[in-house]
C-alpha cells in the first residue's frame, strides 16, 4: 500500500486523503436528506422509543397491559380452546399446525417421569377420527395413575421475547399493549425465530412461508373481546384482562395465586401465569 | 487531486445516494412510527379477521327462552358456542350447524379420565347408569341447556321454540302424586305432553291405548330401552292415572 508506505512521496497523505473522503460522504449525505428525511425523523438518537398512542379511534394502546393466566388444576382437557383457536384464526385443521394446545401429564405408579402426551399423538388423533377434531384418548383409564393433570400452552408473550431479538428483518416485534406480534407481509420465512422460543410457541406456515403463533387474538382483545380460547374455555382454567385494572380476572388471579411462569431462568419475563404447575413442567 | 481518488470518491458517492434513496423507496412509510417495525402491521392486525365467537349475548338476541333455560341450569358457565361452534354472522351466512353425537360432544368433557378435576362431573360410559342396552345419545334424558336431571329447575324438556302467534297452553294443575309419576315422562313427552320432536307426542291420545301402551312397555312385549325402565314400577294404578292425564291434555 503506497499510501502507507511512503506517505511523504505521495501527493495526498493518509490523513488528507480521510479528510477529504469525510468531507465528501458529508456532502454526499447532505445530497441525499431531502431523501433521507422520514427517516431521520424518526431515528432513535437518544435511546428511547418513539411512542404514540395507536392510530385508531377506539382503542389506546397505551392504556392497556394485557396478561393471560392459566389456571392447570381447572383444565379438563376438553381441547375445545384448541379448534376455537383454529376456527378463529384460521389456523390450517390438521393436526400439527396450532397456536395453542395441552399437555397431559401422566405419572403411572412405578414410573419416575412423567408420561406427556398432546392432541397431535397418533393414539389421540385416533380417538378424535380426524386431524380436525381434538380430543384425548382415555388410554391410561386402566392403568394405575398416582397423579395426572393438563396443562394449556401457548405463546408467553414475553417482556424480553427472544423471537423478536433474533428477527433478522424487523417482522415480529412487541406491542405498547404486551403483545408479540409477527407482520406477514416483512416476514421471510427463515424460521430463526421458531428456533428461538424458549416454549416452542411458533410454527411455520408452510403455506403463506411465514412464520405464525398465537396473538392473543389481537383483533378480538382490540376490540374489548375475549381471545377465543377463553371465550369457549368451559371451567375458566384460561383467564384474560388487564393488568392496568385492578379489577380485571387477570389481575385478580395474580394477586389471589401464588402464580409462576414457564422457564423463568431464560430471563424471557413471560406473562402468562400459571396456578398449578408441577416439577415436570417447562 | 489525483484522478483515481476522485474516481474512487464518486464512486462512493453514487453508492451512498443509491443505498438512501432504495431504503427510502423500499421502506414502509409507517416502519419506525412506534418502534424498529412496520406500524401498519398493528392496524391491520388489530382490524382483521372478523370475530368468529360472538358471545352469549349475540345468541341471546333470538334465542331468549333457551338463554334463560341456559342461564338457570348447571352448564351456565359453559357458553353456546362451546357446543354449537362459532356464530360468525348467522343467521345471515346461514344455518348454525346442530351438534349430532351428543354421545361424542358430551364425552369430550365428561368422560371419566385420569386427570380431569375431581369436581368435573364424569361418567364411565359403560358404567352410566342409563337404562340402554346400547348405546343412546345423551339428549334422549338430558337437556343440554340445563342438565342436570332433578336439578332446581327439574328435568326440563328442550325448547321446542314455537312461533309467537302459537297457541299458549294454559297450565294444568296437578296433584303432587301426578308431579312425581310424570316427572320421568317430561324430558322427552314434553311437560304439555306435545313434544312430538323428540318423541311421541302424548296430549290428547285416546286413554285405552295410552293404557295398552304403557302396560306393554311394562311387560316388555313392547321393546324400547328408556320406556321399558321408566315403565317398570308403575302399578296398574298409576297407569291408569298417567293415561288419563294425557288423555286429558289438548293435543297439537
């Protein structure tokens, strides 16, 4: 490199030459801001972010903080929260395909761990007749159980969600309200999120190639309706509202339970809140 | 300045110029209105799809006898779309679809398995004391909208929703003995003894048959599965006073 070999012989040194190169991509960005304005408008130079309040007359982001409680010593594992959801949001009706679902946790006498089955297992889908109707078999009616529970899943809507930290192209992100939300139309489809979630909460659509999971029924919530698996959920084991109302069915579940959440050693900070969880579950 | 440095300074210069104005053509107007993403995406989700569920108080609107039905009766906390499925926009985008295998819909919560909360009411299906040789739906005794059989409200036959410009039966005064002996009859007969829809309809049958009938269902010359068990106490008496009951009622 003759420039930083023999500075002196040349006609411009190395600190002429960055000097003029500085001067010349200021002159270049000047040429470029009337471009360059929107955006530069809505830079975050001092760290924070910009928050206006949601673009629609009837709800205020701002106001609202939502959260999700599940209570796992209600649910009967009835799956009715499981085809509301598809029929909802148009989630493909097979079997493997879903946004949220329940686990049943089995421990037979004898065994140490616990046997853990979900509505897509072969022996399920069975009893159900078809990968559109979910229900569970009653295989371990026989069998000598010591203890047996169902627990729902589904997207935690994290406070540090890990899907969002790894979207490469800004297409899932977090709400003012609380909700981790993916836009279909900026998504690429390389999957890196579904890879990312701690819980296993997303899929991917095969047939829009995007990823997709559970959005708390944003259009429903939106809207001062109810998600549609708590809606239909027949024995309230599935709890929804406000955490800014004190008075809400969530915020009353909080403060009347010891809750926990799933995987807190991942500092994901979910909030959905779970009453009734065993050592088995994560 | 020397001719390849200037060169390689334009040469960055169209490249920078080029990189803002395809960012500005490329990027989403609202992207960065509320944060490091496309705040439209927020609107349109927010927006669409159209509310499948709808909620008891949507049914409620055309369907207020057996809303109330519902209301008072122990499935309560169970809401009409969690059996009927979603409302979407009926009555307008057509008929809501009426569930057929009660045996399977009903099961799917209370079947008996390890598991479920002790205080989910559940049944054994081979064992529920249902008096079938096989298989019945579950309808055939219980209402879906209040179930409970000898609950507060009784057995309570569905709703059979009549027009409005129907004629009113007016009710018929009973003897507590004629309450307890047709309290197995009306969740399927009809407390008016009219509900053809689920079984035969009774009012104003000729006495001497209804008389036959029950006494044949008692022998089991006649076979039906439910008549044949409600019918097997019944003294000659008591025959004799539920045909005239029935008898005696206005017919449809």
């Amino acid at each position: 490199m003759s420039v930083t070999q023999d500075s002196k012989k040349d006609k411009i040194g190395r600190r002429d030459f960055l000097r003029v190169s500085a001067k010349a991509l200021a002159g270049a960005v000047g040429g470029g801001a009337v471009f360059a304005e929107s955006v530069a408008q809505n830079e975050h130079t001092d760290g924070t972010k910009a928050s206006t309040s949601f673009p629609t007359e009837d709800y205020d982001w701002t106001e609202h903080r939502w959260a999700y409680g599940i209570d796992a010593t209600r649910c009967i594992g009835c799956l009715r929260c499981v085809e509301a959801c598809k029929t909802e949001n148009g989630v493909k009706k097979d079997a493997h395909h879903f946004r949220t679902w329940v686990e049943r946790y089995v421990y037979v006498e004898g065994e140490e761990r616990a046997r853990v089955d979900s509505h897509h297992d072969p022996q399920n889908i069975a009893a159900s007749g078809s990968e559109g109707e979910y229900r569970f078999d009653n295989r371990y009616k026989d069998e000598k159980v010591t203890k047996a529970f169902f627990v729902p899943k589904m997207c935690n809507q994290c406070q540090h969600p890990s899907c969002v930290q790894v979207c490469p192209v800004g297409a899932t992100f977090r709400t003012e309200d609380g909700v981790v939300l993916i836009d279909k139309e900026y998504c690429i489809g390389c999957e890196y999120c579904v890879q990312a979630c701690p819980y296993g909460a997303r899929f991917f659509d095969e047939e829009t190639r995007t990823s997709d999971k559970c959005t708390w029924c944003y259009h429903r919530i939106t809207k001062g309706l109810l998600p549609a698996c708590v809606e239909v959920c027949p024995v309230e084991a599935r709890i929804f509202g406000d955490l800014n109302d004190p008075s809400s069915p969530v915020s009353k579940f909080i403060h009347e339970n010891r809750v926990h959440v799933l995987k807190p050693e991942t500092g994901n900070a979910p909030t959905c809140f779970y009453v009734g969880l065993d050592k088995e579950v994560s | 300045m020397p001719a390849h440095i200037f060169r390689l300074l334009l040469l960055l210069a169209t490249f920078l110029i080029l990189a803002v104005l395809a960012r500005n053509y490329v990027l989403d107007p609202s992207y960065y209105q509320f944060g490091d993403y496309r705040g439209d995406a927020v609107v349109e989700m927010a927006a669409n799809p159209a509310p499948s569920f709808r909620g008891p108080d949507y049914c409620q609107a055309c369907h207020s006898q057996r809303h109330a039905q519902w209301t008072a009766g122990a499935h309560q906390g169970v809401k009409c779309e969690v059996c009927h499925g979603a409302a979407r926009e009926h009555p307008v985008d057509g008929t809501m679809p009426k569930p057929a295998d009660t045996i399977k819909l009903c099961t799917v919560c209370h079947e008996a398995m390890p598991g479920r909360p002790a205080a989910q009411p559940q049944i054994v299906i081979e064992e529920h004391p249902v008096p079938h040789d096989g298989p019945i739906q579950c309808l055939t005794c219980h209402n879906p909208h209040s179930p409970k059989l000898g609950g507060p409200e009784g057995p309570v036959a569905p709703v059979v929703e009549t027009p409005a410009t129907a004629v009113t039966v007016a009710p018929v005064l009973m003897s507590p003995r004629l309450v307890s002996l047709t309290t197995p009859c009306t969740p399927c007969h009809g407390a008016d003894g009219r509900n053809a829809a689920m079984s035969a309809a009774l009012a104003g049958s000729d006495r001497a048959l209804l008389v036959r009938k029950l006494q044949e269902y008692r022998s089991g010359a006649l076979e039906h599965a439910v008549m044949n068990a409600v019918t097997k106490s019944l003294s000659d008496d008591d025959i004799a006073d539920l045909a005239e009951h029935y008898a005696s009622l206005p017919g449809g």
